[in-house]
C-alpha cells in the first residue's frame, strides 16, 4: 500500500479479538471492535531489516495497518487499544466503500522509555488510496515517522521549518488553549452589561487575537 518498497511488505490478517480478549478491556470497547470494524491487515513492516535506513533514537519500527471498516467513523478509542498493544509505531490506513483515511498517533516515550503512549490522532480526509499525501520520506526511521505525522496533520502543525515534531506538537496545543480562551472571553463579552468592564475585556480579548496571529 502507499506504494512502500516490496520489501516491507508483511500482508498478514489478525483477528481483531487479539485486540479485546484482555480482560481488561471494557464492554463498550468489545462492542466498537466488533461492530465498528470488519477486517485488519498488517500491511507493511518498516524496518532497518526491510529497507536500508538507520536506526532511529526513538523509533524501531512503523507498522502500517489497514483497518477494514463497517462504518465510516471509528471510535479513537479502539486506535488506542490496538497502539496499547502493538510496541511499535503505527501507520493506519482506514477503509471504508473504497476510500481511504490516513492515520497516525504522535507517540511519546513513557516512563523508562520502554513504552510509548499516544498524545494524540492526526488524520486524512476520506480518499482514494492513490491521493493520499503519504510518502516514505527520511534517512533514519525517526525521520520517516516524523515526515508520516507532518503529511497526515498537513496544516495543523505548520511546515515545521523552524520546530522539532515535539515542539510543533506544543505549539499545536498552545493555540488550541489560546482559541479556548478567546471563545470563553467572547462569550463574557457578550453578557456583561458594565460599559466600563465591557470594554476592559474587549481590550484583552484584542490583545489575545494578536497573540493568536502571531502563533500562526
């Protein structure tokens, strides 16, 4: 798939119960694995030991998955379950009527770094799996994975010339806080009857807009 090198190609079915026979897993996520998908491929293996790439510092391998879909919405939870238990970094590749959804977790070392958990999604549109903006892309498996996250996100997380994947990732989260706040003031606004505070908050929430330009 994504036109990735015949030699990493894996192409082995796995029965979704593997991802919720753990007793731990809850009803409601049996339920979403069931009725949400239909079949899960394990597509390719991206590896220093499928393609002449270095090692990377924080990545050992990107799976690509392609997830089989019964309805054009999955539940975020299910991705987790499956990145919870997979060790690796995931490419996943939903289907649906023939269209295709690039998705991928921005992961960051846990604890010991002997894990990772996932921040969080950045994803596609629905397209055909030919206009997908998804392409091998970088010398170490750190650099193909960064690339993978900044093509999927596309704009959310700028062109990232002047930022790491994690300092862009910040910077993301920075912005979300700052509309946060400018849709609570603005709410305010529009309720507070004083003239004179009326017109303190209208001066604060420009000075925020300004900050939000400048973020962008």
């Amino acid at each position: 798939m994504l036109g990735l090198p015949k030699s990493t190609e894996f192409n082995k079915r796995i029965p979704k119960q593997k991802f919720y026979e753990n007793i731990a897993v809850t009803p409601a996520m049996k339920k979403a694995f069931v009725e949400q998908i239909k079949i899960i491929y394990w597509r390719n293996k991206i590896a220093t030991t499928t393609l002449n790439l270095a090692a990377g510092e924080q990545v050992t391998e990107i799976e690509a998955f392609e997830v089989r879909l019964s309805a054009p919405k999955l539940d975020e939870s299910v991705l987790r379950q499956i990145d919870r238990e997979i060790p690796y970094h995931i490419l996943f590749l939903l289907e649906y009527e023939g269209k295709y959804r690039a998705v991928i977790g921005y992961k960051e070392a846990a604890a010991g770094k002997t894990a990772f958990k996932v921040d969080r999604y950045y994803s596609t549109d629905w397209l055909d799996e030919d206009d997908l903006p998804v392409h091998l892309d970088g010398l170490t498996l750190d650099a193909v994975y960064e690339n993978f996250v900044r093509q999927i996100a596309g704009d959310v997380l700028g062109t990232g010339e002047s930022a790491s994947l994690k300092g862009s990732v910040e910077q993301q989260k920075q912005r979300e806080q700052l509309e946060k706040q400018i849709a609570a003031l603005e709410a305010k606004i529009r309720k507070e009857k004083q003239p004179r505070k009326k017109f303190e908050m209208v001066q604060k929430l420009n000075g925020m807009k300004g900050e939000q330009e400048r973020k962008k």
